[in-house]
C-alpha cells in the first residue's frame, strides 16, 4: 500500500469542464508536490508546497490551480484545458530537504478532449 | 543550473544478469545528491537509491548498487541478478542548488527477458 494515494486514477474531461485532482499522504511530511509527465518528456516540477505554503510555481498556466489545505492534502483544480494537458499527474511528498527521497503516488492519467 | 542526462532510452537484459543504467550530470554545487526511481507500467515512481556527493562508499539497497565516479559526474546504476519484475522505466533525479525539488533525467526503460 503506497503512503501516497492519488484519486481518480484516470480522467477524460472536455476543454470547457472543471475537475480537480487529488492527493493525499499518510506519511507525516511536510512538503508536498505536483509533476506532469507528459509522453516523451522529463518530468517536470508544477507545485511546491511545505507546510502548507506554496514555495514554488514552475510557470504554470492559470488554468492549473494547486490547493494545499494543510499538510496531508493537495489538489489540483482544472479548468479549460487543453489536449496538450493531457499527461500522467503525478503527487509526491517529502520529509523535506536535499537528501530525503520523495515518495509518489500512482498519478492520475488525464486525457483532455 | 543542473542537468541530468540519461543517455540510452532503451536497455535490454537477460533475466539473473547485471545490467547498468548510465547517468550523467553537471552541477556547480559543491554538495548534491543522486537519486535513482523506478518507474513500472503502474505509473508510480519507486524510489530505489541515494548517493551524497561526500558519502565515502557507493550506496547499495539491497540489487541496487551505485557505481559514483565524482570525478567523471557520473551515478550509474548497476542492477545485479536481473528479474521479469524490474522491467520498467528508470530516472536518474537530483535536486537543484538550495532547493528540495528535483530534476529528472529523460529515463531509461529497461527490459528483462527470460
């Protein structure tokens, strides 16, 4: 059983919906992440948070909305997407610091029609 | 700023052979440190391993070891005893300068065949 459980683990949504993903972790850290993996490419950071303050936007598009209500939770709101969207989403949390490995959930598959 | 590279996007073994995934990077941080993940068909990222830049021996978790040459900013992963079940994809990742995040390599899928 991972520490970290995303939900849903996939979704189709059309550019006009509204949804949110979610994240959460049962492993007392304090800093919690978001990737997108999109196919053929590295990973790439989205959202820090630690202790439930945002520390990092990557240059995300507005339509990506992160929410960190304390330490456990995140989620990412999605409003008018687009197909270039579609990817693996992937939530991550840490103890925090360079040396400490992070620990991810099985991501959400998002298909963005 | 730092980079990862993952130079073979494709790597096959015999299962109960050895196999080692390269990764190189370049960094100007005096202290860093590597991380290797496993990544099955499932999605999730694994964590399997971790080499500090200052820690004296090579890190080994259990079929994992790290082959660290410093000199060469080479972490090369070295799976001993290959098994069906570590077919996947692997990255190489370490954290940029004063930050906790980290930066991926582009993978390395590896297949185990019998």
């Amino acid at each position: 059983e991972t520490g970290v459980t995303q939900t849903p683990r996939h979704l189709v949504m059309g550019m006009t919906n509204k949804k949110s993903l979610k994240c959460e972790q049962h492993l007392g850290h304090n800093a919690m992440y978001w990737y997108k993996q999109s196919a053929k490419k590295p990973l790439e950071l989205m959202f820090v948070y630690n202790f439930k303050e945002q520390t990092e936007n990557n240059s995300v598009p507005s339509r990506f909305s992160p929410e960190c209500p304390n330490s456990s939770h995140l989620f990412l709101h999605l409003h008018t997407l687009q197909p270039e969207d579609s990817a693996l989403y992937l939530c991550a949390s840490s103890r925090g610091g360079r040396d400490t490995e992070a620990f991810f959930g099985q991501g959400t598959r998002l298909t963005v029609v | 700023a730092q980079k990862i590279t993952q130079t073979q996007p494709g790597m096959f073994v015999q299962e109960k052979e050895a196999v080692t995934l390269d990764c190189t990077y370049d960094t100007s941080d005096p202290s860093y440190g590597l991380f290797w993940y496993k990544q099955p068909s499932s999605g999730e990222m694994i964590f399997l391993i971790y080499q500090g830049s200052y820690d004296q021996q090579n890190a080994t978790e259990g079929r994992y070891s790290l082959n660290f040459q410093k000199a060469r900013k080479s972490a090369n992963l070295v799976i001993s005893a290959s098994q069906l079940g570590d077919s996947a994809m692997y990255f190489c990742a370490m954290p940029p300068y004063n930050t906790d995040k980290l930066i991926f390599g582009t993978g390395t899928r590896l297949q185990v065949f019998p």
